[in-house]
C-alpha cells in the first residue's frame, strides 16, 4: 500500500511533466513558424526588390544622366554638301550645386513633401500608412527620394493599376539605390536639376532665370515658396497660367514651413502678404524652327537602324548620348531655299486670308455651325499638354475649360516673329488655327535622295509634319494614276479622244463641259468627266495597284471618287510616286539617311537604295509628256510664266473640297519637288476658288524655290535640263481610240482639240471652273463612299 501511495505520488509530477515538454514543444513550434514567416516575408521582399532593380518587371531608368547630364555627346547630322544641320541633343539644362540653392528653399521642399527627408533611408513607411489610412487626405507617402526616382519614369507612367503597382515598386527600388549612392545634399540637388517647371523650364536654374529673371542663389522666400508649389502641379499651380491659386498654394507651403519651426511667425506673415510677381524671359525649345521637321522622321529611322544594330551586335547605341555622326541626302542649300520659299509665300498668303477672315464672324471657319467649330476646338485642346497634365492631376473638366479661357501671358506666331501677348489659352489656339500651313519635299527622282524637307513653319507652335506624318486629300494630284493604269492597261496615246460630257452612274453626276477632248489636253486641263470615265474603263482595282506599285500606302477607298483625290495620302508617298515617271517607270524609295557611324568612325549603317521595275520607260515618259501640257498650257501655266520659270516641267495642280488643301507637283528631269499648303482645319479655307486652288496656294513656293535653285549654279540644275525620251516612244502617231467614245470621222486634230471654247481658261486660273456653275455637290449613289472634303463639280 506504501508502495502503491509512493506510486501514486510520482504519477502527477511525471504527467505534468509529461505535459509541460509538450507545451514547451508546441511554443517553439509557433516561434519556429513565425520566424520563417519573417523570414519568408524579409527573404521575398529583398527577392522582389532584386528583380525590380535587375528589370525583370521592366526597364529600369539609367541614373547616370542624374549623376553627370554634360557627360551625353550630342549626335550631330551632317548634310550631302559637308554642312552641319543640327545635333539631336537633350533639352537644355543648367544643373547646379547645392551650395548654390537658398536654405529657404531646401526648407520650402522639405516642409511640404518629406518633413522626415534626414531621417528614412528612401521610404518613409510612416508616410506610406498615413497615406493609405486618410487615402492621401493628409498627405501623400512619397519621399523626396521617391519622387526624384519617379522623375525616371515620366515618360512610362501607366494608368492601368497592375503597372503601376509594378512601377511603384520599381520607383522604390531606385529610391533605395540612390540613398545608397548620393548623400542628402545631393538628392536635394538632383531632385531640383531634374524637375520640369514647364515654359522649357528644365530645372531649379532655368525656371529662376525663365519666371524670375534671376539666379536660383537670388531667390526669395516667397519666390522659392512658389517653386515648391509648383512642384505637385505644374500647370495648375503655375503663376502665368494661374496667379491666384499658385499664390494659395505658395501660402500653403509657407504655413508649413512656420509649423515646423524652419521661419517664424513674422517672416511668415511678410512673406504671405508679399503678392507673385514675375518676370517671365522664356527660352525657346531646342527643337524649334523648320529643322525639327525632318528631325521628327530622321530620329524615327535612326532608332529603328540602332535597333536593328543591336539585335546584330548586341551593342546598345543613344541617339543623344553616344555622339553619332549621321550623314544625310538633304543638301543644306536647298533646304534654306525651300525654308525661305515657304515663309516669302505665306507671308502674303496669310495677310490674303486675315484680310478676308475680317469679315468672317465664324473665324477662322466657313461652311460650319458655331457648335462644330466648338468641337473643333475642344479637340484640339484636348490634345494639348496643359490639357493632359491638368486632366492627369484630377481637375474636372469645367475648370480646365475655365482655366482656358483666362487671359494669360503667353507667345504666339507671327511670320514677323514671335510676339509676347496676354490672351487666354483657348484664343490662343483659335488664333493659330487660322495660321497656313505648308509642307515642301525635295528629291532627286533617279537616286531617291531628298534634298529638302520642309514639314511645316515653325516646330514651337506646330509640332505635326506635313511630309509623312500628315495625309490630307489629294484632289486632282492623283489623276496621273489614273491616267498611267489607263495607258498601260487599254493601251490610250496622249491623243485618244474621250468624251467630256457629263458623267452619270446612278444618282451621282459630275458635269462636263461637253465635246470629246484628248487625255493629254484632259490632263492639262483637269477635266473631272475624262478622270471618271478613264477609271471607269481601266478598272478601280488597277488603278489602286498601280498606285501602290508607285509606293502609295495609305488607305484608297475602292469606287471612282479616287479619280478626282478622294483619298488621304502624305506628301512623301506623292512625290516618290510621281518620281517614277522621271526615272524611266522606275520607282525609287525616297530616304534621307545615307550613312551613321558612331563615335570612333565605324559604319552602323549604310543605307541601300530600294528600286523598283513598275512601268516600261515608254509609258513613263508618256505621262512624262503629257503631264508637261499642264505646265505648257494648262492649269499651271499661268503661274509658271509668271515667275518667269520656262523650263521643261512635268506638273500636276490639284484642290479640294472647298478649297481646303492646295498642291503642286513639279517634276524636272533632275529634281522633283512637291507642295502642300492648308490649314489645320479642313473648315478653314479661302472662301472662293480663285484664291484657295493650288496654282494659287501652293505653286508659288515651288516656283521661288526652283527659282533659287536655277540660280545657284552649283548645285548643276539649269532651265536647260530636258527629260531623256526613248528612242521607241512615237507620241501620237499611232492613235488608238476605244469603242463607246466615237469614231475615227468624229475625230479633230489636236489643235482643233486644243483650242477651248469661251469659258474654258486657258492658264487654268480657275482649275476646273466653268463660270455660272455653282459649286453644289451632287448626290451620290449609296455604294459609292463619298468623302465630305472633295468637291466633284471642281
């Protein structure tokens, strides 16, 4: 029993025992799970920030542009003629030094976006929470450092949400990275040197000399108060653009600074009751002027030559860092010829059209009601970047309209330079939508080499190319076509004989002067009727192939409205077309790059010249031969003389609808040159056609340039060059006629033909008009897709 109770005695101190390295077993199990949960979290985070930093949720920015912007060489193109024609370098900044920003301004920056900056190591968790927990009503959770990383990424902001979680978290990653490599002072500089404060205001020290007129060192309290503002909206926080609320903002910041202790009471007071004054010296873009233009489309060929480079090489070249030497076709005396004929022309042109616009209570818009002008407009300020930024920083649609309408200090165009004035923005852009625009392209037909390219007036006010970007209707410039298929196709001379009657398929009707004219003559005189019947003949799909054989890409509606230049096609598809007839029916893909080297002189890229067989020499020159009767005498006639240009020219005039669009296209044997001229709006025009027709609006600029052209003896162009004929080519003497159009008795000769009847204008003055017809636009049949811009009586 002794035994037993002895026993019994030992029984709960061992099960409690038993029990207790059970429980003690189950606790370092929960710690154990724990800590690997840390250590989970800690070894996925460093993984997560690993990849980011490697950029495998993406391309991560090269902070060696923050670390040394000088250390860039800027690639420089240089012409055929040995002259340099500009650099593609990175906008202009003068980066400074710390020594040189005011303490009120690292106070201003550090009171009102990371009052902590001294303390966190790039990310300010405490920030972040607050953030999330008011959703930013407090405050946001970026730090300067986050910010200055986020700078990085200004062109790649995404607004779908997984992105941009994805660059969040790239934004952190280089936020760490640039605590480890700068020192505080340093991200404070950098953050200053890299900000964009618009008005090209790259930079603390550009924007001081641009609204201030004087150094950053310079800057008031209130001044740099106002920087600081700028920094969390730019446009809506912008003393030009919106002097009252940048002076509540600067007042914001100034409460902040006073909170914190960085100034006190006093000097807060004198500061807020001290009004913005500014003294705004703006600085132009270094991508101004005309040179922009064909910089726009040589950039493009050039990324995608040093792309293809790379995937060969696996050597990754920057068009603005790595210091290229692109050597191109254009000749740089030419291109100031085209420049200067462009700006000569339009310089009356534009007085012209004001003069007439005086009377227009629409301006600068004719034929539409006052709501689609308003349309028009608010497209175009929708396209704007003031637009875009107050849009991304939340500001309802009503107070941008507002804010657009508010009298400001801003420049404008003038082709007597640019003029500083005080208008609202939305006038601004009324006012420069009445500005002509013009586009001019240069290129030798044999080589496919452009010489010139103008792609619109000045790249501050109109960054849009009027060259290849750009497709407007082509109006009359694209009869040629048709009148080539139909040579080559029904085999036609330059004297057949085709009906100039009225034209009828379905309800769609085009009036005719009547009569049976040559197409030579039909071509010269841009007969519509003789265009219709001839792609009526030969076939849409013809013409439409032949079209693309000659380098057209640009859509082509399938029925015979292209006849008459229904279509949208760029001034570079159009002249590197109308080339071929000069090269022997050889199409030659026009280029501007021959050759880039890099740095050390070793070739990246020799470009080859892409030819192609798309006619026999015999039908070129044929259209060679009668496209010369529009110069001779037809529609361009007038104006040539005129101008005293009597060389041997194949040309072709074109307008359209409401005399939107203006062209000339001019070949000569060694040099083809194309005009466009227009407004940014199709329902901005001249009202009547004897001012707004391409002989008009667009012949003379072609005729100053090649004036400047001829006279300058170095560049082996006379008035004297002749197109080569071949030796086969018989012109008209083995006339063929097709059945439907009359027969062999019915036939005139070709004086007979070219000898117009009263009405009929002689130099082509009125392309296409026959006085006393109104310029009403007929009903067209249901399956034919009739354009609003191109008018089939004109």
């Amino acid at each position: 029993m002794g035994s037993n109770n002895k026993n019994k005695g030992n029984i709960f101190p061992l099960g409690s025992k038993k029990k207790k390295r059970s429980s003690d077993k189950g606790v370092q199990k929960v710690i154990r799970w724990v800590w690997l949960g840390l250590l989970t979290i800690v070894l996925g985070i460093a993984g997560l920030f690993f990849l980011v930093s490697e950029g495998f949720l993406g391309e991560m920015p090269n902070m060696k542009e923050l670390e040394n912007p000088d250390i860039y060489v800027a690639s420089e193109i240089i012409s055929s003629d040995g002259v340099s024609l500009g650099k593609f370098e990175k906008e202009k900044v003068i980066p400074i030094k710390y020594s040189d920003l005011p303490p009120h301004l690292v106070f201003a920056l550090q009171a009102k976006e990371d009052e902590r900056f001294k303390e966190h190591s790039g990310i300010d968790m405490k920030s972040i929470f607050r953030a999330i927990r008011f959703g930013g009503g407090r405050g946001g959770g970026s730090t300067i450092t986050q910010q200055l990383a986020k700078l990085l990424f200004t062109k790649n902001v995404s607004k779908n949400k997984l992105q941009r979680i994805a660059q969040k978290l790239k934004e952190w990653s280089v936020a760490i990275s640039l605590e480890k490599r700068y020192t505080k002072d340093e991200i404070i500089t950098l953050y200053f040197n890299k900000f964009d404060f618009t008005y090209n205001a790259n930079g603390i020290e550009m924007a001081s000399r641009i609204y201030f007129n004087k150094h950053t060192k310079d800057l008031t309290l209130p001044e740099a108060a106002m920087f600081v503002a700028m920094l969390e909206a730019p446009n809506a926080n912008n003393p030009l653009r919106n002097p009252e609320r940048a002076k509540i903002r600067r007042d914001v910041v100034l409460k902040q600074m006073v909170d914190i202790g960085y100034i006190d009471d006093t000097t807060y007071r004198q500061a807020i009751d001290t009004p913005i004054v500014t003294d705004f010296h703006p600085v132009k873009s270094v991508n101004e002027g005309y040179s922009a233009y064909y910089k726009f489309y040589l950039r493009k060929e050039i990324n995608a030559y040093l792309k293809e480079y790379e995937e060969k090489t696996g050597k990754s070249l920057n068009l603005f860092r790595d210091g290229l030497k692109i050597y191109v076709t254009l000749d740089s005396k030419m291109q100031r010829y085209a420049e200067e004929a462009i700006k000569r022309h339009l310089t009356e042109l534009q007085k012209n059209f004001d003069a007439e616009q005086a009377r227009n209570p629409n301006r600068p818009y004719y034929l539409i009601s006052k709501k689609i002008a308003n349309d028009l407009m608010m497209a175009a300020v929708r396209r704007t970047g003031r637009y875009k930024q107050m849009k991304a920083e939340g500001m309802p649609e009503d107070s941008i309209i507002k804010d657009f309408k508010k009298p400001i200090k801003l420049s404008r165009f003038t082709w007597n330079g640019e003029e500083e004035v005080v208008m609202s923005p939305w006038d601004s852009i009324r006012y420069h939508k009445q500005i002509a625009q013009a586009g001019l392209m240069s290129m030798e037909p044999m080589t496919g080499n452009i010489k010139a390219w103008v792609g619109g007036i000045d790249w501050q006010h109109y960054q849009y190319d009027h060259v290849k970007q750009g497709k407007r209707q082509v109006g009359s410039t694209f009869k040629p076509f048709v009148y080539a298929a139909a040579i080559m196709n029904l085999g036609y001379t330059p004297c057949t004989v085709v009906s100039n009657a009225p034209f009828e398929k379905g309800n769609y009707r085009v009036k005719g002067r009547g009569g049976d004219i040559a197409i030579k003559d039909a071509l010269a005189y841009s007969q519509n009727t003789v265009s219709l019947r001839l792609i009526e003949s030969t076939g849409v799909d013809k013409v439409i192939q032949l079209a693309r054989d000659l380098g057209v890409k640009s859509d082509i509606p399938r029925n015979i409205t292209i006849a008459l230049g229904s279509s949208d096609i760029t001034l570079y598809e159009m002249l590197g077309a109308y080339s071929a007839f000069a090269n022997f029916g050889t199409y030659t893909k026009p280029e501007m790059v021959w050759r880039i080297e890099d740095t050390n002189g070793h070739v990246i890229k020799e470009v080859k010249t892409e030819s192609k067989e798309i006619m026999n020499e015999v039908y070129a020159f044929t259209m060679i031969d009668m496209m010369k009767g529009v110069a001779e005498y037809g529609t361009a006639s007038g104006g040539l003389k005129r101008l005293g240009i009597n060389a041997e020219i194949a040309a072709k005039t074109g307008t359209t609808n409401n005399n939107s669009d203006g062209w000339f296209m001019g070949v000569t044997p060694k040099l083809a040159t194309g005009v466009w001229v227009g407004w940014e709006d199709r329902a901005t025009h001249f009202r009547n056609t004897g001012e707004g027709q391409g002989a008009r609006i667009a012949l003379p600029i072609w005729g100053y340039f090649m004036q400047k052209v001829y006279n300058d003896k170095s560049l082996g162009i006379s008035q004297e060059d002749r197109f080569v004929k071949p030796a086969s080519y018989d012109g008209c003497n083995s006339l063929k006629r097709i059945g439907g159009y009359g027969d062999e008795k019915g036939l005139r000769t070709i004086d007979e033909i070219r000898n117009p009847r009263p009405g009929v204008n002689r130099e082509g003055t009125l392309e296409n008009k026959i006085p006393g017809e109104t310029d009403k636009k007929e009903d067209i049949n249901k399956d034919i897709n009739q354009t609003d811009d191109i008018d089939f009586n004109k």
